[in-house]
C-alpha cells in the first residue's frame, strides 16, 4: 500500500525524493553564492543547484535499488518497521 500526500498523483516517497532535491539545491546555491563574493551568470548558480540536487537523489535512488537485493534491515537497525524507538 503506498501512502499518498496528494491521493491519485504523489506518494509519500516522491514528496521526500522531491524535498531532498529541493534542499539539497537550495545549500548548493547558497554556497555558491556565499563563496564566489562576486556576481555569477544565473546558468551556474542554477546549474550547480540542479546538479547537487540529482546527485542526492540519484544516491536515495540507488540505495533504494540496492535495498531490493541487499536486506538493509539488518544494517540499518532503526529501518526495520519491527525495532522499537526507546
């Protein structure tokens, strides 16, 4: 069963795919922005932020893809829907 934030078009998995991508973009931009100390053509400052934001997702993506053939419940112990928060 998926959990859906907007019911038929977004699932609860996208929206935190998406709102990584965001963050991950806006530190990217900052950054940039904050060490440059001069003026930057838009093009790099938004290319930098799309680049830092597919490359955090591409890494969610991946570990996603080596979580069907590794079980990562068993490295990744607070993963499991069985542990227990104390």
């Amino acid at each position: 069963m998926v959990r859906a934030v907007i019911y038929p078009i977004l699932s609860l998995g996208q929206t935190l795919l998406l709102l990584a991508y965001l963050l991950f973009c806006s530190m990217a931009v900052r950054r940039m922005l904050a060490l440059s100390g001069k003026a930057l053509p838009r093009l790099w400052v938004v290319g930098s932020g799309a680049l830092a934001g597919l490359l955090i997702s591409g890494f969610l993506a991946a570990l996603r893809l080596i979580g069907n053939w590794i079980d990562l419940r068993s490295v990744l112990v607070r993963a499991s829907p069985s542990s227990t928060i104390y």
